[in-house]
C-alpha cells in the first residue's frame, strides 16, 4: 500500500511540472499553424490573380465570435462595386484564443492581375500567452513570409 501511495505522488509531481509546458506547447502550435495557413491562403490568391488573370481579394470579418476571412476573385470596379466570382476558399476561422489586429486598410487586401497587392501590411496573430507571430506581405512585390519580428519590409 505504502509503494501504491509514493508511485502516486512521484506520478502527480511529475504530471504537475508537465502539463503546464504541455498547455504552453499547445497554445504556441495553434499559433503557428494559424500564422502558416494565413500566409499559404495569402500566398493562394495571389498566385490565383497571376494565373487566372483575375483579381483576387481577402475579406476580414470582425465579430463578437473571432475573426474570419474568406478569399474570393472576380472584378472590382473603381465604384467600389465588385462582380464576384464564387468563393475561392470558404470561411475560414482562427482558434478563439488566437487575436488578430492590424488589419488591411477597410478589412480588405486585394491583389490585381499581375499579383500585386493594393497594400502592404503586417497581420499581428497573438495567442492567449502573449506570444506572437507576423504574417507579412510586402507593399511592392506581394511575398508573404511569417516572421516572430513585425516589419513591412
């Protein structure tokens, strides 16, 4: 009985120092996926509006439930009307714990013909314990790169 009771307590002493490195792996893996899909869907409609000769736009949506973003492609008129083309990718989500700030001017970053983007931006993802990632997407030649440093360039 004495032997059951010190496997116990070596047992939990030992899960104890663990979990916390495990919630904190977990935590630090969905942050980074997170991060690497933005960038590869970036990168997707960029080379979309390349190959089909189309635009190609990213819409954000920010609501009490996260955010979400959903490409699509087609025509936008200088009105600011679009002619839209169906959904390249449907909606897409982020985990609850993952914020997301510094937006693209209007919620929107769009790519022309050539595969330029409208802007340059730098996408902020933090998870709940306050580590971050970078999805970057240069002003001039549209590369989309993940990066722990925030910079346009």
């Amino acid at each position: 009985m004495l032997e059951v009771l010190g496997v116990l307590l070596i047992f939990s002493t030992v899960s104890m120092m663990i979990f916390p490195n495990m919630i904190s792996a977990l935590s630090s893996y969905r942050l980074e996926a997170s991060a690497k899909r933005l960038a590869k869907d970036i990168s997707t409609a960029k080379m979309h509006a390349i190959m089909f000769k189309e635009s190609v736009w990213i819409d954000f949506y920010l609501t009490s439930e996260g955010v979400f973003y959903e490409i699509k492609s087609g025509t936008l008129l200088e009105s600011g009307d679009e002619i839209v083309s169906p959904v390249l990718k449907g909606l897409k989500s982020f985990p609850k714990e993952i914020k997301i700030t510094n937006l693209p001017h209007g919620n929107r970053l769009s790519f022309n013909r050539k595969g330029y983007p409208s802007q340059g931006v730098t996408i902020n993802l933090t998870n709940s314990r306050g580590k971050r990632l970078y999805v970057i997407v240069a002003a001039r030649s549209g590369r989309v790169r993940v990066s722990n440093y925030g910079s346009i360039t």
